[in-house]
C-alpha cells in the first residue's frame, strides 16, 4: 500500500474474530520493528509474540484491552542499554522502543493484519506475569489479528486538526 494511503487507512481494531495470523505475516511485522532505528544503533528492543492459551490468559489478566486478537507483541527495552542524552535527563529507551513499536503498527496494517496499540495496563504486573528480566521495561502491547466482520473504525476516525492547529513555524 502506498504510504500516504496507509497513514491515512491504519485504525486500532477493537474486536478481533479470533482467527490467527500466519508466522510469515508475523516475521514481516517483527521484520520491520527489527530494521527501525535506535539512539546510537544500540537497538535496546526486545519484542515478546505472546500466541499460546497461557500467554493470551496472562494479556487478560494485565489488560481487558485484547479484544479476541490471537497474537499479541510486547514491546519491551533493555533499561541498562539506553543512551543518555546531554544533560542526563532523558535517555533513549522510550523513544527508541516506541519507533520500533510504530514500524511493528504499520507494517502489521501494511501486511492486512488489523492491530491496536495498547497502554491500558499495568507494565510491573504484566512484567511479573510474563517472567521478564529485571533489566526490561516494557512500553506497549500491540494486538494483531483480523476485524471481526463490519467491525469498522470510529466515525470520527478521518477527522484531523488542520495543521494549522497543531504546526507552529519558528
């Protein structure tokens, strides 16, 4: 899909049907998150395909954000192996594992797997649920299946502040 189209077409699905995603689909989605850049190149990401029974229970458990997807990514970051940026205030964690987060999006829409990105959980309890290592943060969760038919996205989904309205020129 022409990238324009794509930007203007991806919306978070919120009812998957429960059916699942080929591996190959998935590869070309963790593919891209792989090729997105990081502070230094120090590609602290680390993303986490949760699929099975058991790993889907432990989603459900942190979130009522899952809305049937068959396949959810963690994506985490490595905390120890972030860059600091100049005055030591913020480092490269976030943002780098949220580039990532946003190539895995739109490729997934790109591919025509539906997705939604969700914050609506607890990261220490799914940390915990998931056994993950101390060093890990994770960012955001990214639901990816298929639209349960006619589910469509929100009415107001196309409408979008004039530039005016949220572009300043110095």
């Amino acid at each position: 899909m022409e990238f324009t189209e794509l930007v203007k077409e991806r919306y978070s699905c919120k009812k998957f049907n429960g059916k699942g995603v080929d591996k190959d689909k998935i590869v070309e989605i963790l593919e891209a998150g792989r090729l997105a850049p990081t502070a230094k190149n120090l590609q602290e990401q680390h993303v986490y395909v949760l699929q099975s029974e058991d790993a889907l229970k432990k989603i459900d458990e942190a979130t009522p954000c899952r809305y049937k997807a068959p396949v959810v990514l963690v994506v985490a970051f490595d905390r120890e192996n972030v860059f600091t940026y100049p005055g030591a205030k913020r480092n490269s964690g976030i943002e780098d594992a949220t580039i990532v987060a946003t190539h895995l999006c739109l490729a997934a829409s790109n591919a025509g797997v539906d997705n939604c990105w969700i914050n609506n959980f607890d990261p220490d309890k799914l940390h915990d649920l998931l056994g993950l290592p101390e060093n890990e943060e994770i960012l955001m969760l990214l639901d990816l299946g298929y639209a349960e038919e006619g589910f469509k996205p929100l009415p107001n989904h196309g409408s979008r502040k004039a530039l005016s309205e949220t572009v300043t020129w110095i």
